[in-house]
C-alpha cells in the first residue's frame, strides 16, 4: 500500500497547488474559475511540442509553454472581469466554461487525444522509502505545495495587496471607494491563478499521462479541495486536494473500485458542497 500511498500524497500535492489557485482567485473576484485545468493543459502541450517537433531543449520548451496559462488567464479576466463584477457566483464560474471549451476544443483538435509521455530531469532522480522508490518530482511537488500555501497565507495576512484582495472580497465598491485599484488587484490574482495552472499541470503530466482532457480535468479534484477549505482556507485547501489524492491512489489496488477511481474526485466534490449546504441551513434555522 505504501507506493500507492506515495503516489497519492504527489497527486494531492498537484491538486491542492491547482485548488490554491482557485482560492485566491476566488477571494479576490469571486470568480471560480472553470477554465484553470485547460491553461494548463495548453501550456504543457505547447511546452511539449516545442521539445519534440521544434527540438527546443526541454526547460527552456515548458519555460516558453508555461507562459501561454497565465496570459490566457489575464486576458480572459481582462475581457470580462469588469462585466460579469457584478453576477452571481454561479454565472461567473459558468462564464469561465467558455474558454475552457475553447482551449480544449483547440487542444484536441492540434494534438488530438493520443496519450503522451513527459519525462522531468527530477524524475531520473529519487531515493527509497521502505523499498520504494520516490522521485524527486514526487517530493518537489509535495514541497511545493507547502511554500505555495506559506506564501499565498502570508500574501494574504501581512501584504498591502493581500488585504486589498480580502477587501475586494467583501465588498467591490466600498473597497473601490476606499482607494483599492480593483482592477489592477484582479489582475495580479487571475495572473497567479494562471501561474498555478501552470504548476500544477507541468507535474501532472510527467507522474500520469499528458493529454488534454486529463489536464483540463484536473479543475474537478481542485474545486473538491477548494470546497474543502471553503473558498476561503488555503491550508485545509492544501489538506483537502492531499486527502483527495491520497485516497484516489488507495482506491487503485481494490480490484472491485479501481476502475472507478477517476470517480472520488467527483464523489468528494458532491459530499462536500452537501455538507456544507446543510451546515449553512442548520446555522440559518438556528438563527431564524
């Protein structure tokens, strides 16, 4: 089981840095942003095919791909930041559902949906734990997802511009007559968001398979873990994306569940919003 679990703990990692992202985009617009799974996706395919068509050296080629995440997503809450400020929760995050169609329409369409292979210099590098081997690509993720959630807190708790982010959060237009530069705070969260994407798809690619579809999914288990931590939590977002990843690993060996594995992300997403749904219904019938 320990491999399984290994596994488990670098695909939660990959997932709490994607839900991370969505956090803070979220706190910052009150967005969710449907489309991160597929910039993601698009910069590693990019990254990949400068490799292995155009023969650029392999950092450099992901370098160059990564770019194409948060562009894309600046771009996008560029264009319609402003007009969807005022909507509902939900028909902002069903305003993202059209880039995401778009870029993985575009993916599908270049690379097709043959499975690829993406191999990272840290994957040639590991140690063992009990007998089993652990890649470095598995530690750097787990790492990463740690300093990503210490600096994001601190960016949040002691930054002027993190206090202008929880301030948008609450109220836009008291936040904008107080002084905050809306627009340019909302940039910097939905270009952090598209960093993240990024991050988090480049290692998904090399510890599964890279295609698109696979990445641009990658948003479903990121909203579970961001659901857990509330759209508010970074820290439970980073123990809810690790839990859903560890259980989604453990769930492989049982001949009966494996093939439903794709499934817990799902199934976590659903009991979470059900949860929380009736935590706030028993708080408002306490209330009332």
């Amino acid at each position: 089981m320990l491999p399984f679990v290994i596994a488990g703990l670098a695909l939660g990692s990959i997932y709490a840095l994607s839900g991370i992202g969505l956090v803070l985009l979220y706190r910052a617009s009150g967005t969710l942003n449907l489309a991160q799974g597929a910039y993601g996706a698009l910069a590693v395919l990019i990254g990949w095919e400068l490799n292995q068509v155009y023969l650029v050296a392999l950092l450099p080629a992901l370098a160059l791909g990564f770019l194409a995440a948060p562009v894309l997503s600046v771009v996008w809450g560029r264009l319609v930041g402003r007009a969807l400020a005022q909507q509902d929760p939900v028909v902002r995050a069903t305003a993202t559902l059209g880039p995401a169609l778009m870029v993985l329409g575009l993916c599908n369409w270049h690379w097709n949906d043959k499975a690829r292979t993406l191999r990272l210099p840290s994957d040639d590098h590991g140690f063992f734990v009990a007998g089993v081997r652990v890649s470095m690509t598995q530690v750097l993720v787990l790492v990463l997802a740690v300093v990503v959630t210490v600096v994001a807190t601190w960016l949040l708790r002691v930054t002027r511009t993190g206090t202008a982010m929880r301030a948008l959060a609450d109220d836009r237009e008291l936040s904008s007559l107080l002084g905050v530069r809306v627009r340019r705070v909302e940039v910097l969260a939905w270009a952090i968001s598209g960093v993240l994407a990024g991050v988090s798809a480049i290692p998904l690619a090399s510890l599964t398979v890279l295609t698109a579809n696979n990445l641009t999914f990658l948003v479903i288990p990121a909203i579970a873990a961001a659901l857990l931590g509330r759209l508010v939590s970074l820290w439970w977002t980073l123990l809810g994306g690790i839990t859903i990843g560890v259980l989604q690993a453990m769930v492989t060996p049982v001949t009966e569940l494996a093939p439903y594995r794709s499934l817990v992300p799902f199934v976590a997403a659903v009991a979470i919003t059900l949860w929380l749904g009736r935590r706030v219904s028993y708080t408002t019938r306490s209330a009332a």
